[in-house]
C-alpha cells in the first residue's frame, strides 16, 4: 500500500514505497526444477502471481475461469490478436493460447508482480513487447546425468518422451545467453534463495520504485 509521504513519516519497509511490478520469468531445459521453484515462489511470495492465459480449449474439469486460463471462443480469441491485445500467442495442438495485455499492465501498475514460466521464444517476445517490466530468469541442471535422472525420477514420462525431452532440453540450454540470470539448480533450497535474491534486488531498482520521488521531496523537506 503507498503511504502518505508525511514529512514525519518513518519508512520501516520497502514495502511501504510504491512500485511498479515487474514480470518475472522463469526458464529451463525440461526436468531442471522451474515448477517446483516457480510454485515455491507463488506459495512463499504474496507478491507475486501468476501469468493467466487466455485459450480457446474448452476448460477441462475442475478448471476455473480467470483461474486456469481466461476462456474465450475463437472470435472474440481472433479479435483480441488484430487489436495486438495479446504480449504474444501461438496456436498449440489446434487451440489458440496467448498472454492478454490487459490484466497484466493493470496489476503492474498497482505493484504486483507476474510471474512466467515460458520458453525463450515466449521470453523474447515478451522482452520485445516491454523490455522495462521484464526480468529473465534460466535454469540450469548440474550435469546432463542429473537432468536425466530428475526427468527419470519424476515419473510422468515414457523412456521415448524423455528422450525427446533430452533432445530438446540440449535445444534450450543453448540459449543460455538470452537471460538477464542464470541459476545453477543442483541444491534447490540454494536454487531457492537465489531466486529470491533476484526477485528482491529487481524490486528494489529504482526506475521501478515510483513512491521514491514523493519519499525523498519529504525527506528533503523536514526539519531535524
Ligand atoms: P521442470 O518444471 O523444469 O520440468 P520440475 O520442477 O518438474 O522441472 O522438476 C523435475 C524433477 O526434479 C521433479 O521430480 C523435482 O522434484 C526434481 N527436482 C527439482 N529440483 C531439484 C534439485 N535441486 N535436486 C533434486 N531434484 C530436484
Ligand atoms: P494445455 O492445453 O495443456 O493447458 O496447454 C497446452 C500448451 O499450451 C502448453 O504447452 C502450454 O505451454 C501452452 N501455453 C499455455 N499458455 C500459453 C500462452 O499464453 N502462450 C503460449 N505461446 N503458449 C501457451
């Protein structure tokens, strides 16, 4: 919540300065952690949410809408693209998906930040869109045999999937150099607390601290 710079006023958190929020993402090879440290993140961070897409699958039972996805028919879907209302959208298995503007410049402004696990197609078409907002985030595995094991060990996948997994998780790390930070994922506490570390310092840039210049005119102000 912004507070009223009274000149007397005693900050005792960041918190109490308004910011602009920033888009928060997360990417890596398949198998290295980016769910269980994005979910981490959402559980831990009351500052942080996550990016809600719009889709035109019907929602699947048990999904909710505004939730899960924002659920639209293909023409209103259609209409938002040509008014370029979408950050970027892509037709997945016969259904449209994209990331509406909309809700998201909303709740920067207001100081919440989002956060995206996307690829890095996704993550350059969004630093295409609003370089200022974003902050990249890529994680790495310790070794090949580890993401093997982790992709092995989390017991979702076929021997033929993981193996594509892995093509594509070589794919993926060669674009390593896309990112503003690269997080090696071997212990995921460590792994944990660095993203945080990372979050935590883009919060506090100054160009994304906009109650700074009302704080500091009162500072300047006040008598001692
Ligand atoms: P991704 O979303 O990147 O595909 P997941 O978060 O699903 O990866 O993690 C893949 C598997 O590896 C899961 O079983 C998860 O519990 C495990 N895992 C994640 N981070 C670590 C870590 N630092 N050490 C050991 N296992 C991990
Ligand atoms: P599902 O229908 O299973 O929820 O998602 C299918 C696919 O759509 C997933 O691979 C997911 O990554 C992708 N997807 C979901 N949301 C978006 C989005 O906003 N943009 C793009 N480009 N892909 C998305």
């Amino acid at each position: 919540m912004p507070v009223e710079h009274h000149p007397d006023h005693i900050i005792t958190h960041t918190h109490d300065l308004h910011r602009r929020g920033l888009m928060f993402i997360l990417s890596s090879p398949s198998g290295t952690g980016k769910t269980t440290i994005a979910r981490r993140l959402l559980a831990e961070d009351a500052e942080i949410f996550s990016s809600v897409s719009a889709t035109t699958r019907a929602p699947r039972p048990g999904e909710v809408d505004g939730e899960d996805y924002f659920f639209l028919d293909a023409a209103e879907f259609d209409r938002m693209a040509e008014a370029d209302e979408f950050y970027e959208w892509a037709e997945v298995f016969g259904n449209c998906y994209g990331t509406p503007k909309a809700h998201i410049r909303a709740g920067l402004k207001q100081g919440k930040d989002f956060l995206f696990d996307i690829d890095w197609q996704g993550t350059q078409q969004l630093y295409q869109k609003d370089a200022q907002d974003v902050v990249r985030v890529f994680l790495l595995p310790p070794s090949i045999d580890e993401l093997q094991r982790r992709l092995t060990g989390r017991g979702t996948d076929a021997p033929e999937v993981i193996a594509a997994r892995m093509d594509r998780a070589r794919a993926e790390i060669s674009h390593w150099d896309a990112y503003d930070y690269v997080v090696v994922n071997e212990d995921l506490d460590e792994c944990f607390e660095q993203v945080r570390l990372i979050l935590t310092a883009e919060r506090l840039r100054r160009k994304r601290q906009t109650g700074l210049i009302p704080f500091v005119r009162g500072l300047l102000r006040a008598k001692a």
